[in-house]
C-alpha cells in the first residue's frame, strides 16, 4: 500500500482540518474553537490544532500496531495486512 500524505489546513469557515495531500474530498479530521478560545490563544490555535491532531494521527497509529499484534498471535499474517503508516 502506497502511503497517505495528510496536510493541515485552515477551511473558510475557520475550521482546522486535516486531509489528504492529493485530494480535496471531505477532510478526515476538524477541530473547531469558539470564538472565545480563539482571542485567548490568539494565533496560537493553529499550533494547538496541529498538536491535536498529531496526538489523533498517533493514537490511531498504536492501535493499529495493538490490532496487528493481536491478529499476529491468532492467525498468520500476509505482507499486504500489515497496518498503514500514517504521520
């Protein structure tokens, strides 16, 4: 499987969202802050945006290596069934 390359962007709404790179179908992932946080984290909200996501991307990454793990004890595992690398 041919890896996925992910881009951060801010939409026209004001919204974060992450999406693949080559497409501009719906993004994968939105983070929203009201209008309140926005002023208090000025525009910082962009890198705590980023830094959410990238906890997301990791998370989903470890349970994939957790779901490889306990399929590799049950049964045999093909090459084209190992997890997807994501980051």
């Amino acid at each position: 499987m041919s890896d996925m390359f992910l881009e951060i962007v801010e939409m026209d709404d004001g919204q974060i969202a992450l999406r693949r790179a080559d497409s501009d179908d719906e993004p994968i992932m939105r983070i929203t802050f009201s209008d309140e946080v926005r002023e208090q984290l000025d525009e910082e909200y962009i890198d705590v945006a980023k830094v959410m996501m990238t906890a997301g991307i990791h998370m989903i990454s470890d349970l994939n290596v957790k779901s490889e793990e306990e399929r590799s004890d049950s049964e045999p595992v093909e090459e084209s069934d190992q997890p997807r690398v994501i980051h």
